[in-house]
C-alpha cells in the first residue's frame, strides 16, 4: 500500500471516529438532558421566607403566599361551647409560583402543613389531596374543586357555618398537597420560562392570628430542551467542522483524482515513448530483445522489496527501463559481434554509458534520470566503469540495476553462450557479492529468485 492509499486510510479512520464522538456527544447531550427533565427537585420553605411580599430570585422556582388585604369574620363554634362572638377570620391566601429559569417547568405540586387549627373554605384553579388525621388514622381524599365541595361525598371533618357553608376541619399538623389544573380554561402547567402562576386558597384563621409558622414543600419537574444543554452545542460545532473537513476532503479527492487521471496519462504516455525508444535499442541486437523491460522489472522487484513505492517506485522503473539507452549510438556491428571483441571495440561499448547519460541528461520530467544509464556498470569494489566508484558512492538505483542486468544477461542465450541455470546464478552472485555486486541488493534479489518472484 503506497502513502497515498495509507493516508487515506488514516484520514477516514480519523473522520470515522470523529464522527462517532460527535455522535457519543450528542447521544450524552439526550441522555443528560432526559435525565435531567425526569429529576423531581424539591424545596421546602417556611416562616419569612414564604410569607414575604419578593420572590426569591435565587431560587429555580420561587413560591411565596400573601394574604390579600379584603377579609371579614366569622363566627365558629366547632365544639359547641355556645360561642357567639366572631372568633375567626377569613384570609385569601394567595400562592405565588414563579419559574425564574429558562426552562419550562412540565409539572409541579405543593405540600402545605398547616401550623394551626384552620377551616378551608375554598381553592382555584387545581385540585386539592387533603389529609386528616383522626383518633381512627388518616384520611386522604381529592377534591377536584374545593368551590364545588359536598360533604356528603365525603368523610371529611367540617364544620357548617351559620349561612350554610361547609368548611373543612384542618389540625395542626394536617396537610393538603395542591395539584394544578390542566383544564382548557385555568391551565396552571406547563410554566413558561420566567413566568408564573397564582393559585388561592381561602381559609378561616383564628382572630389575631396568622398561619405564619406553616411550611410549604414544592416539588416540580423541568422539561428542557436539549438545546439547552452545553454538550449539544458541542456536538453541533464539532458537526460542523467534521462537515467543513469532510467537503474539504472530497473536494482533495476529486481534485486529486483528476490530477491522478491527468498524471497517469501523462505516465502512459512517458512508458510508451519510452517503450518504443528502448525497442529501437533491444532490435539492434535479436539476443537482448526485451532486455530493458525486464531489467525494468527485475529492478522494480528489488525496488519493492527494499520498501520503495509511489511514484518513488515508478521512478526506479523508468530509469531501469532507459539504463541502456546508450546503446543506440554502438554500431551494429560491434554490438552483434559474435566473436571477442578488440580493445577497441569494448571502448565503444563501453562509451553506451556516458552516451546514455548525456542523452537522458535532457530529460527533465525524471529526475536524476541519467544515473542509471551511466553508473550501471559500476561495481561495488570500484572497478567498473566509467568513474570506477565504489560502494556507497555508486547511486543506489545503478547499483540495483547492475544486480538485474547481470541476472537478465546471465539467464539469456547470447551469441558467445546458451543462458546459466538457475543453480548457476545464484552461485556467481554469491561469489561476486561485494565485489561485483552491493551484497544487500545481492541478497534481496537472491531472496527472490528463491522465492520464484523472478
């Protein structure tokens, strides 16, 4: 796999578990935000604090009751003493409910322990759940509208007042829980974020008294949205950026694609001229016929195995598949001689590789392209040719070349030998590692003649 294909592979491992942790963000924004609308919160206020004319802005849901100022008198003869004076007072107590948050408040109710003996007269908007405690346990029953009420339909302990009223009994310690009503006409839930509700209870107090020292205990319910919830903007930018990132990705990769079409036709059209030039040096002579592409190939293999890849790796192939090119200005004669040839002749031949590489010195598309042509024939030990250098100082790419162009001569029939066996091979590039040959190129390529690959 090249870097390119690696990369890729990173970058979409990357966008996907982005994405995930975008997605985990936003699923703990939903599950925080559930959890936190199915939480009962609670508040339990009494004395000042509940009796006050402010509400008490700190507070997430404020409650407070005031008495309203109109109130007349009444006269109360619970346990027939033959009382005739007035000896309670009627209050309308009003129960301020203020939401002082930004979320709604779903649902909502309140606990009301009385401090005194009182008598319920009346109550709006919700209904009432009254507990009475008596010598034989508690009572609990709800009266969906106190206005309405009929002592018949229940076992309460009341008291009928002298102009027909009947008013329910309440103890110290007795309590009623107030439930908001849900009808079309008095809706009293949900409460808007920073609003508030008024529900009332009339009741009789005794004379010069106050229930001042009773507590109240609300408990209620949020419903927030889940926009909200600071984790939910979290997930909505890091959406954003993982969306912003992704379109810059594609839009790489549709430009890369293109520019990879253009590149890899601009590649066909470098082989192919390149094929077609080093088929006019391999038909100088019918016994190296194909010799260049093989070499090519022989030394991509090396290439391959040595972690070489990409265009890197094309690289290699095109200066292996030119490395001969010099050949084009050998006389024939010279090159197909049969016999040995003079020391004259083997200057000629020799001068392919400094000719290759003033030819490919031009060709500016690859570069470094004319190492391979000239230092092909350079050995390891330093005395090849043209320069005679040696070891590290001979390009690595002509020293790759020079381990597969002796496999291709010595696995080749020639006009002079019929082509080495495979045992024969391997024996002269082992004998000739280090001299001939750099031994590490010499051991992968024996590796991959071992290996069948070549």
């Amino acid at each position: 796999m090249d870097k390119r294909k690696r990369s890729r592979k990173t970058i979409s491992g990357i966008f996907a578990v982005a994405f995930v942790v975008t997605v985990g963000i936003f699923v703990a924004s939903m599950f925080l935000t559930d959890m936190y609308n199915h939480k009962v919160h609670q508040n339990t206020i009494s004395g000042e604090r509940l009796f006050t004319t402010t509400d008490d802005q700190e507070a997430d849901v404020s409650v407070r009751v005031e008495p309203r100022s109109n109130t007349w008198p009444k006269c109360i003869d619970y346990y027939n003493e033959g009382i005739t004076a007035e000896n309670y007072q009627a209050y309308t107590y009003d129960f301020y409910i203020r939401n002082n948050t930004k979320d709604k408040v779903s649902d909502y109710t309140f606990r009301f322990v009385f401090d005194r003996d009182v008598y319920l007269l009346s109550a709006w908007n919700g209904s009432l759940e009254i507990h009475q405690q008596s010598d034989d346990g508690e009572y609990v029953a709800t009266v969906p509208d106190l206005r309405e009420f009929d002592k018949n339909a229940f076992a309460f302990d009341t008291y009928d007042t002298s102009n027909g009223e009947s008013v329910i009994h309440m103890k110290k310690g007795d309590y009623l829980i107030y439930y908001p009503s849900t009808s079309e006409n008095s809706m009293e839930k949900p409460v808007e974020p920073y609003e508030g509700i008024v529900p009332g209870i009339i009741m009789y107090v005794p004379m010069n008294e106050d229930i001042n020292g009773s507590a109240l205990e609300i408990s209620y319910e949020f419903h927030r949205l889940v926009t909200s919830e600071p984790l939910f903007w979290v997930s909505v930018v890091c959406m954003g950026i993982w969306l912003i990132a992704m379109l810059i990705f594609c839009i790489t990769e549709a430009q890369y694609k293109k520019y990879k079409t253009i590149h890899e036709h601009d590649l066909n059209m470098i082989n192919e001229s390149i094929e077609t030039f080093t088929g006019f040096i391999d038909a100088k002579d019918p016994y190296t016929n194909g010799h260049s592409n093989r070499v090519a190939q022989y030394t991509k293999l090396i290439a391959e195995e040595m972690g070489i890849e990409g265009e890197e790796l094309d690289k290699v192939y095109y200066v292996a598949l030119l490395h001969d090119c010099g050949k084009i200005g050998v006389p024939d004669n010279i090159l197909g001689k049969p016999g040995r040839l003079t020391d004259e002749e083997f200057e000629v031949i020799k001068s392919h590789t400094t000719h290759g590489s003033e030819i490919l010195r031009h060709f500016k598309s690859l570069p470094d392209v004319d190492e391979g042509a000239r230092f092909h024939h350079e050995r390891y030990d330093g005395k090849g040719y043209p320069e005679g250098r040696k070891g590290e100082n001979i390009p690595l790419i002509a020293r790759m070349i020079c381990v597969a162009d002796s496999y291709d001569a010595m696995n080749s029939n020639r006009v002079y030998r019929k082509k080495l066996t495979k045992e024969d091979i391997i024996n002269e590039i082992e004998k000739n590692k280090g001299t001939q040959f750099d031994p590490k190129i010499a051991d992968i390529f024996l590796k991959l003649i071992k290996s069948g690959k070549v």
